[in-house]
C-alpha cells in the first residue's frame, strides 16, 4: 500500500490586498498618536511650517497654484511687516493730505497700525535704522543753512526790555488780529480756535501749521523765514505758537558739531538760542505772544526730552514781557501728573483728551485748549498791562547746569 505523501509546508499563496474598489494598496494611516501632535501645534506654526519648510518641488510640496498662494502669503507677510515698522512714517504721510474724508480714513486705517507697532516695538526697528545712517537727509560733512535769525541771545549780554504789550480794545469794525501756527499739534488746536472764533466778531484768525516741522531742522522747512513774512503780511497782534513735538532730533549747531540728544548741554544751548532767537524776532509794538507747552506724552521717554524743551521755552520767556509761556500740563495731566487720554469733567464724567498715538490732541483736547487760550487773550484785554520800560541783564539760557 503507497504511502500517502507529506503535506506541503510551502508558504500559502500570496492573495492580492483589498484595498478601494478595483483593488490597490489599502489607504496609509499615520501612527497612534500622530494626529494628536499635529493638532498641538498652533495654527501659526502651521502655516509658517508651509511657508517655509517645505521647498517647491520637494516631496510633499503643493504644486501649481498652491505654489502661488504661497509666493502671496509670503509677499503679505512682508507687506504687513514693513507696515508695521514703517508706521509712524505711514501715519506722518496720512496726517500731511488736505483735510477732509480721504485723511480721516487714512488716519483710521493707520493709526491702528501704528498702535500694534508701537505694542510690538516694531517701530524702533526704523529708529534704529534712522539713527545708523544718521538720517538728516544731508551729505556728511555739509553744515545746514543757518537759522534766519536777526539775533542770538548769546552774543547780547544786555538788553533793554521793552514794556509788556497791552492789547487794544477791538470793535467789529476793527477786530483783534490773531496768528496761530506752529507745528503738527497746531493741526486740531488752530481748527479750534477757528470754529471758536468764527462766533466773535472782535477776533481775526490766522492760522499756519506745518508738519513735522519745528526749530530743529531749519533744512526741512525754515520758520523763522515764514514768521518774518507771515508777521508782515498778518500785523499779527496776538502770535498764539507751540513748537517741540518734532524737535527731540538730532540737531547741528552753527559750527556743524552735531548733537544728537537733547539731554546733551550742547543741544540744549543750540537749541536756546533758536528759541531765544525766533522770541525776539516775534517782538513789536503791542504784539503779545502765547507760547504754548506740550502736553504730557505717553511713551516716557519722548515725554522726557518734551520736559526738557518745555523748560527751555520757560526760561527764555521769563526774560520777555512780551511772551507768556502756556503750560498745558495742569490742562491734560492725569492725577500723578502724567499722561492720561482722558480726565474727570465738571459733570463728573471723562473728558477724552488725546488722540490714539499718545501725542496730538482730540477734537475735545484741542477745544479745552482752544477755550482756555482765547480766555487768557480776552483777560489781556479787560486787563491792560503797565507801561514802564525797564532795563535788564539777560540770564544765559540753556546753560549747562
């Protein structure tokens, strides 16, 4: 009898895998967990990972269009950060156009920007750069046209102080003509002090302001040339001007040293005798001049060199009946005596007194101001001064101490 054969111990036959229907590999799937740390990630590190981690034509990149969305995400992502470092510079371009719709929606679009920027930090990123290159728009080794100025203060160790101006009693016929200008901060005030005016046949306004100009950059845009010929086309009897909010720059003095902070005793004395200079220049028979202060700023340092220049201002006034220093602090300072946006009203609610940037004045700021700036020419009316000259040695001003 044959004995039967062995059973076979070949492997058993290889079955096709059952995949999706028509057959094909099963689909992948990704290993335990493997989802779970994907989704730890937060969206911003997705994105940048497909931004910028996996090259075009790698494996696993997205091809065609989805190269293209990429390129734009890029250019955006650059857009917005050169928005956000550039934004003081944005916002200075938006506050130069005409008044009317298209520079309030401008402001409105950037002013936000410049927020983020500044909550960020962004911003120094163009002061630094400002600063490297020494960004006075002039070549190296070039001294500024000098100041047109028809005195120095310290070249005159002696003066002769003329009599504080008393102000003639206006008449509807022959109203009070007054003159208000001066820099970016006079945008709103001078806006005020129009509408506030326009009800008073006694005053006649005139108002000039220029943007991010000051004493500091004569090359940028010349004041005291544009008061000598504002002056002799107004006979301006009251000058109402405020400087200093672009003024804390670097500044090159009449020999071409250059200083650039103004905590240094150079800037200081350069700085004084343009004060002192532009002062003197605004003297005439009968003619008062309001020289208003800065406000108290948000950002501490900048707050710091306007008390510098608001001290400059002070001591060269008080040598010259016929400039009244205006401290605004008392007007826009908070309980601890610093910045505040807002402060109690008599009604017992909050006046909003700053515009977003911590700097300029709002709408209801620069009608306070406005208020209280015509009232101190209205008590110089009802209030003539005396008439007595008198002779004096001029203090030195800016001095090193």
């Amino acid at each position: 009898m044959a004995t039967p054969a062995p059973a076979s111990r070949s492997a058993p036959p290889i079955r096709p895998p059952q995949g999706r229907r028509g057959g094909g590999d099963p689909p992948l799937r990704s290993r335990p967990g493997t989802d779970r740390r994907r989704d730890r990630r937060s969206w911003l590190a997705r994105q940048l990972h497909w931004l910028f981690a996996t090259p075009s034509g790698s494996v696993g990149a997205r091809p065609g269009r989805e190269s293209a969305g990429r390129v734009f995400a890029v250019l955006a992502a650059a857009l917005l950060l050169a928005a956000l470092v550039n934004a003081d510079a944005l916002v200075d371009r938006a506050e130069r156009k005409p008044l009317g719709a298209g520079r309030d929606r401008a402001l409105a679009f950037w002013h936000p920007v410049q927020d983020v920027s500044h909550v960020l930090q962004l911003h120094r990123i163009r002061d630094l750069g400002d600063a490297l290159v020494n960004d006075d728009r002039r070549p190296a080794g070039v001294t500024p046209p000098p100041i047109s100025s028809p005195t120095d203060e310290r070249a005159v160790p002696t003066v002769t102080v003329p009599p504080r101006p008393e102000l003639r009693a206006p008449t509807p016929a022959d109203p009070l003509r007054v003159w208000v200008g001066g820099d970016s901060m006079m945008r709103d005030l001078s806006e005020s002090i129009e509408r506030a005016a326009a009800t008073n046949a006694l005053l006649a306004v005139t108002t000039q302001y220029e943007i991010s100009s000051g004493l500091a950059r004569p090359d940028y845009y010349d004041w005291p040339a544009a008061l000598a010929a504002d002056m002799a086309a107004t006979a301006a009897e009251v000058v109402v001007i405020m400087f200093g909010a672009n003024d804390g720059q670097g500044i090159v003095g009449a020999d071409g040293t250059v200083y650039q902070r103004v905590s240094e005793p150079g800037w200081q004395r350069e700085y004084a005798g343009r004060v002192a200079a532009v002062m003197d220049q605004l003297q005439a028979s009968g003619r008062l001049v309001l020289w208003v202060g800065q406000p108290p700023m948000r950002d501490g340092d900048f707050d710091a060199r306007i008390r510098i220049l608001d001290e400059i201002y002070r001591t060269a006034a008080a040598s010259r009946p016929w400039i009244d220093f205006v401290d605004t602090a008392p007007l826009f300072a908070g309980p601890d005596g610093g910045f505040a946006d807002r402060v109690p009203d008599p009604g017992g609610g909050l006046e909003d007194l700053r515009q977003d940037d911590g700097i300029h004045f709002s709408r209801g700021g620069a009608d306070k101001l406005a208020d209280h700036l015509l009232a101190l020419i209205a008590d110089e009316i009802a209030t003539p001064a005396a008439t007595a000259t008198t002779s004096t040695t001029a203090p030195t001003v800016g001095s090193d101490g």
